[in-house]
C-alpha cells in the first residue's frame, strides 16, 4: 500500500497518512481545522513486515482502509515533572 505522509504545520509531531493520490476529501472538517495547514514529508509503501518508529505498521494499513486516513499525535507525556526533567536534561 502507498500512502503520503502529511505534518501539521500547526500541531507539533502530529502527522496525517493518506491513501495515495490525496484522500484529503475523506479526512472530516473538524479534524482538518484542527491540523491547520498541512505540509508533505514523503510518499511512502506499506508493508506488513514494515517497522514504523511510533506507529504499529498493521494499525495504519487498517486506519488507511476502513477511513482512508491515519491520525498520529504525539505520545503522551505522564507528567509535568517528566516534561520538566526531560528539558533538563537537554
């Protein structure tokens, strides 16, 4: 499977998957005026034996299928003093 890989310009580490060509249509308006403007990373083939650095691979394949979009936030941090030490340790 191709997909093309989209990052919000206005939500940090937050990507958008695509079925290849576009697939903007299918993404809902809510969603879309949450993103802001979208900026193209790269185009990119899905394999079941592919190995994605924080997405399960067979996750976005069935996302991309069923609603011809996958959605990738950033992970989730457990506290403010994570946030905080992380930082610190920059």
């Amino acid at each position: 499977m191709i997909c093309e890989i989209y990052k919000s310009v206005k939500k940090e580490e937050t990507y958008l998957y695509l079925k290849k060509p576009g697939g903007f249509e299918l993404i809902p308006p809510a969603l879309r005026k949450t993103l802001g403007s979208l900026e193209f990373v790269m185009a990119l083939e899905l394999g079941s034996k592919q190995k994605l650095a924080r997405e399960n691979v067979k996750t976005v394949m069935e996302n991309i299928n069923r609603q011809g979009f996958h959605l990738q936030i950033p992970p989730k941090t457990s506290s403010l003093l994570a946030v905080h030490n992380l930082k610190n340790r920059c």
